[in-house]
C-alpha cells in the first residue's frame, strides 16, 4: 500500500550523529531499502528511502560508494585517504553513524 505521507526533502546527512560510531571492523552498507541515485534534475546524488531524499554533496558520495559490505570501516578509511588529502576520520565516523541512527546504513555481517 503506498505512503499517503508527503516526501521529506532531508540535507543533513553530514550532522552530527548519535554517539555509538561503528567499529572498525564494522562493514557498513546500504539498508535494503534504500538507493544512491543520481537525480538529474537536481544535478547531483541523492539517497533515497520510500519516504525521503537525502541531498548528498561530493563527499558523502564518496563515502557512501565504499559502503558496499564487503570493506570495514577501517578500510574505507584507508581508502578515503589513498585518494584525497586531509581526511577527517572522526567526520567519516560520525557521518557514517548519523546514517546508521536514521537506519539508511546497516552493518553487514561480512
């Protein structure tokens, strides 16, 4: 049965989360229902949910294109850091457990 719910627009995806980052050894990956997509009319990516649209900025989509799993938290880290200069690891964490809070992220048993 589909939503009556209107659809949020949410773009906070980089705030603050809750204080219970994952580990890691933890192998984080997109919750069933949830798709990075690239929104054309709005010219970038986006995640989205039955019910909302999470605008994403560079970034967020490179963290999110690791997410796949299979990588741990700590290799995607690594990751990060091969390709780009001055990689905050505490922002990447704390990105990471804001998505899991809002149940965009689950942990993979690997």
């Amino acid at each position: 049965m589909p939503s009556t719910m209107r659809m949020r627009i949410d773009s906070d995806a980089g705030s603050v989360g809750p204080a219970n980052q994952p580990r890691p050894t933890s192998r984080p990956r997109l919750a069933p229902h949830v798709r990075l997509a690239f929104d054309p009319a709005r010219r970038q990516h986006v995640l989205l949910t039955p019910e909302t649209v999470t605008l994403l900025n560079d970034t967020g989509v490179a963290i999110l294109e690791l997410c796949d799993g299979q990588r741990t938290v700590a290799e995607i880290l690594t990751e990060l850091r091969d390709r780009y200069d001055g990689v905050a690891d505490d922002q990447v964490r704390l990105f990471l457990a804001d998505l899991l809070g809002k149940r965009r992220l689950e942990i993979s048993r690997g």
